[in-house]
C-alpha cells in the first residue's frame, strides 16, 4: 500500500484531508440488542456519523460493541485513523462494530483515500 500524502495549502501546510473512497460507502441498521460489523479493511481513515446516540469499538474481524464501547451521540462527524504504521499494515483494525445505545437507527460509515 502506498503512503497517504495530505494536499497542501498556499503556505506549503498540510492541509488534513482525504477524499472518499470510490464504493466505500457503509450504510449499517442497528439497534440496541445486537452489534453489527462492517470491513473496512482497504482503509486507514474512516468517518462514521449516526442517526441515534450509539457506541462503537474498531479491531479485528472479532471485534463487537458493547454498553462499554465508544460514545458517539446521535450527528456527531467523526473522523477515526485505523492505525499508524505508515510501512504498511501492522496494527491497524480492520473493521467496526456498532451498536445503537438506546434507540435503533442508522450508522454511516465512509472510507478515505
């Protein structure tokens, strides 16, 4: 995998930003019982709102959201790095799970290029 270089502004800065990826596009129903889990195994950079206050936790193809997991509250933006490991893919997660914290809804997860 090659290096995610930022664009750059005026002032030769970074500028924090990548573009999302073609087909990348992750629409999840989840609800209060049952965590869902979606592959984003192609990407280093995520960004994930939701329609309902929910929790979410990223790992391995074992990973699963629970009460305990990572609050994010119902049109909150976020966007999550996946890993750090710029000579490759050591250590990075390979997949969300979600789970609605009290009421069921959407989850919208994007991949970044």
């Amino acid at each position: 995998m090659q290096h995610i270089l930022m664009p750059r502004d005026n002032n030769n800065q970074t500028i924090p930003l990548l573009r999302y990826k073609t087909n990348g596009c992750h629409n999840v129903v989840i609800n209060t019982s049952t965590a869902n889990s979606v592959s984003v195994a192609s990407s280093r950079i995520i960004s994930i709102v939701s329609t309902v206050d929910c929790l979410f936790e990223t790992g391995d193809v074992s990973v699963v959201a629970t009460a305990n997991s990572h609050y994010l509250p119902a049109g909150a933006y976020l966007d999550l790095a996946l890993g750090a490991d710029f000579a490759g893919r050591n250590g990075f997660h390979d997949n969300i799970s979600v789970l609605a914290a009290s009421s069921a809804g959407y989850v919208y997860i994007s991949e970044r290029d």
